[in-house]
C-alpha cells in the first residue's frame, strides 16, 4: 500500500502526462488522446514504483536486469513518451517534436528511442513479442520481468490468444499482461463490435492468474502489479478505465479515439487539467 504522499505524488505525474499528451498531439495535429489517458494512471505507476529501471538506456551496468516493457497498443505513444522523459530516458523539450520528420518520436514507437525495447504498433502482435522476451530472459536465468500493456479492443486478435496459450505452455511466470480494458475502440463499444465478456473467465480458462482493478486507483495499480510479480503463473490484470480520462467532454468518448483537438477544444482540455491541481 502506497502512502497517501506517494499516492498524490502519482496522480500528479499521471495528469503531467495527459497535459503533455494534449500538448503533443495538438502540436502535431495527428495522434491518439484516448487511449492515452485511459493508461495514464496505469503507465505511471508502472515505471514510477514498480519496474526495474536502469538510469542511463543502454549505457548502464544494471541494463541487462532492468525488467522490459512492450507497449503493444503502440498508437498511445505520446503517454509512453512522456513518461519516458519523466524517468530521464528523453528530454522533456524533444516531446513537441512528436510525430515529425527526423525525429525519435514518431507515431508508433521504435527502438532508436530510447527506453523502447521493441517497434510495435500493428495491433496484436505485442503479447507474443513479450513471450519471446520472457522465454530469453527464463533460458538466461535473468530474474527480470516482461510487462506488455494491450488495448481491449486489440484482444479481438486471434494472435493474442495465441500468445497467452504460448505463455501459459512455457510456464512464463515472469510475465504481466495490463489490459487497458475502456471498452471503447475506433468504431465504438468493444461489446458491439467483437464481444469480450467475461474477460477474466477467458483469461482464467487460458491458465492465467488474473485480477480485475479499476485502473484509475493508483493503489490497486500498484497492489496488482506487486502481486503480479509474485505469481507463479503468467498474471493478466484487467484495468476497467475511462477512454479520454480526465477531460470531461473526451471521456466515454470513441470520437476522441485518434482525433487532434482543434484550437478551441485544446483550451478547454488544458484548463480542465491544469485545474486538476491547481490548489
């Protein structure tokens, strides 16, 4: 259990990152706002409490134990980058540079940036990356963890499933799945389109430990992921978010899925967010 401190401490790094968010696809003028403040919460406490971080990206003795991340809904790249500045791998300046030519920031992640392990972005394949990942790392004796955050709408492709019957095989403990479950996805509701209810009967039909949290409370991020580590099971976490969290008329939204705020739009997201914690 986190104390309230630390709790408040990460719910403002998380509202930082839906600010910077706003920011980067306003300036670009392209990107996906909903996603990423749906896991803004999620993102945040994994890298800020729970991952293994070493502090210089590949230029670090501890590099070979840091525990790996794979961002298999690579679309909310700009909330990856801002965390990625937060935790010193870029500079906070380079975040506007986002999604323009020449730059290490582009629309899906790729591996020149640093702090990203691997290109991801075509939907469904994540999860199977990061059984390749943790397989390595069990057959090198390296203690380190796998974490793979997927959309919900992205569990529509039969390649996950195939990725967490591989897991559950290979006895991949060292994995932990964040489902950013805001059923919502570019078409609309996730149950309207490719129903996945129950989820956490499927997953534990799969052989995954799984638990289901709201994605928002910054505690049972935490609680979820420190008993993921723990488990001697692959472990699913279903994180019930809120599609666009944060600004009142992108939440519960699936327009605001992959769309950039005009001038007036990007006004009024700012100054609900900067009121967030303004006293």
């Amino acid at each position: 259990m986190l104390s309230d401190n630390e709790v408040l401490s990460l719910k403002k790094l998380a509202n930082e990152s839906r600010i910077n968010i706003l920011k980067m696809v306003y300036n670009a003028q392209s990107g996906h706002i909903g996603g990423s403040f749906s896991a803004a919460d999620i993102m945040t406490v994994l890298y800020h409490k729970c991952m293994k971080l070493c502090p210089k990206w590949k230029d670090d003795k501890n590099f070979e134990n840091r525990d790996r991340f794979v961002l298999s809904k690579g679309h909310i790249s700009p909330l990856l980058y801002s965390v990625l500045a937060q935790c010193g791998y870029l500079k906070s300046k380079d975040l506007m540079t986002f999604r323009k030519l020449g730059s290490t920031l582009q629309g899906h992640p790729f591996p020149y940036c640093p702090g990203v392990e691997v290109a991801t972005g075509s939907l469904g394949q994540g999860l199977s990356i990061a059984c390749g990942i943790a397989l390595a790392l069990k057959l090198d004796k390296n203690p380190s963890n796998v974490f793979v955050l997927l959309g919900d709408g992205e569990m529509q492709e039969g390649s996950v499933w195939e990725g967490l019957m591989n897991a559950a095989q290979n006895n991949l403990d060292n994995i932990v799945a964040i489902i950013d479950r805001n059923r919502l996805q570019i078409d609309g509701c996730t149950e309207n389109i490719k129903g996945l209810d129950n989820l956490a009967e499927k997953l534990n039909a799969f052989n995954w430990n799984t638990i289901e949290i709201d994605g928002h409370d910054i505690n049972e991020i935490y609680t979820s992921i420190e008993t993921a580590k723990k488990s001697d099971k692959p472990t699913a976490i279903i994180a019930n978010t809120i599609k666009g969290k944060g600004v009142s008329f992108m939440e519960n939204n699936a327009g605001w899925h992959g769309k950039a705020p005009n001038s007036q739009d990007y006004e009024l997201a700012l100054k609900e967010l900067e009121e967030n914690f303004s006293g």
